[in-house]
C-alpha cells in the first residue's frame, strides 16, 4: 500500500513539474469580421441565412483547408481570403473550427460565430444594407 501512495505521490510531482515547464497558452482569437461580398439580388431579396465554413489550424496559427460546410449565398474563396488574416493562439495544430456567418434581411450581416470544441465566440454586427 505504501509503494501505490509513493508511485502516486511521485507521478503527481511529475506531472506538476511538466505543467510548469509547458504552460499551456489561453486561447487567443486574433480575428477580424468578415463583411462577404454578396450579389445585388440576394442584398435586394427577403433573405435570412447563415453560412458555414470549416478550417483547421497550421503551424503558424493561421487557418488551412477552408472548406464550404453549408454555404449557399458566400463564396469559398473570399472566406479564405478573409480569414488568411486571422491568427489562432492557444490551440493544438490542426484543431478544426467552424465559422458561420449570419446575414439579416434589411439589417446585412448580424453575426459572427467561431466555434470548436469546448469554445466558442461570437461577434455581433450590425451592417446596414445599403440603399440604392
């Protein structure tokens, strides 16, 4: 029994002592919005949609492989251009994301949402249509 409360004692030490060594960095989001380029019928329409994107996280904290997940109004290679801006901090490589955008009828985008497992954030916008 005194060996198991040793070997115990000594892993915990272990384990305190490789967490000093390798803090773990708190998630950091260096994001700005994406105001998407829309045709003038669907700006024109009486449209509400989100469309969702997913990307994972290279080496250098930027997003890869960008990839439509439920898109329909929004294209593919302005989202990637967009979020080629974007830094991730405080999340293994290769972690997947989702990112959805919101746009609201007579509003214009509303909304921004990052999201993967056990994080999310969001960013409220209020883009006025403009008139023509």
């Amino acid at each position: 029994m005194q060996h198991l409360v040793l070997i115990i004692i000594v892993f915990m030490a272990m384990s305190i002592s490789l967490e000093a060594q390798n803090p773990t960095k708190s998630p950091v989001l260096l994001t700005s919005v994406c105001f998407l380029n829309l045709a003038d019928h669907t700006k024109q329409g009486n449209i509400t949609f989100t469309d969702s994107y997913s990307f994972k996280i290279g080496d250098n904290d930027q997003p890869t492989e960008v990839k439509a997940f439920r898109a329909k109004f929004t294209d593919l290679n302005d989202v990637a251009s967009s979020l080629s801006d974007w830094r991730i901090t405080g999340f293994p490589a290769q972690t997947k994301f989702h990112v959805e955008f919101s746009w609201r009828h007579s509003v214009g985008w509303n909304s921004m949402r990052i999201s993967t497992r056990d994080y999310a954030q969001v960013t409220l916008v209020e883009s006025r249509v403009e008139k023509q």
